[in-house]
C-alpha cells in the first residue's frame, strides 16, 4: 500500500483574489541526504521551503523523484507513492 499526497495550490494576487495554477505540475523527490534539519523543513512554512526549479535543476533531481501530480483547474491534484516509505 501507498501513500495518498493531495492538496490544493493557488496564487494570491490580493486578498480576496485566488488564482489556481492550473496545468502545473508538482513534484516530489526523496531527501537525499537526510539530517535533523529536514525535520525542522516539515514544520516549517511551505514559503520558506518550496522551490521552483529550473530545468537544469530538474534534470539533476531526476534520480530522486517519487511522484508527480497536475493541478487541475480548482487548483487541486493527487498523486500516490508506490513502495515504502
């Protein structure tokens, strides 16, 4: 059995104005080298510990990718990993 990872994704232009990021694509990759701070990462604010890669970056992590979703046009996706984690 796997693990489900939903969520929903969205732009704040202003307050009240959520914009979905419909058609891209997030990615989830394997710790590579795991120390206490990764811990800390998890409680951490997602601003502070998401990146944006560019394709140099992505082809770098390659190795380490587990799963990967595209979100839809509410801003949602879902994905499940395979294995044992």
């Amino acid at each position: 059995m796997g693990f489900i990872l939903k969520g929903n994704l969205a732009g704040e232009l202003c307050k009240d104005c959520k914009e979905p990021l419909f058609g891209s694509i997030v990615r989830f990759y394997r710790v590579e080298n795991f120390d206490l701070s990764i811990i800390t990462n998890v409680a951490a604010d997602p601003k502070n510990t998401l990146q944006i890669l560019d394709e140099k970056q992505i082809k770098a992590k390659a190795k380490l990718l587990i799963a990967e979703a595209e979100i839809d046009e509410q801003g949602n996706y879902k994905t499940e990993l395979k294995g044992k984690y």
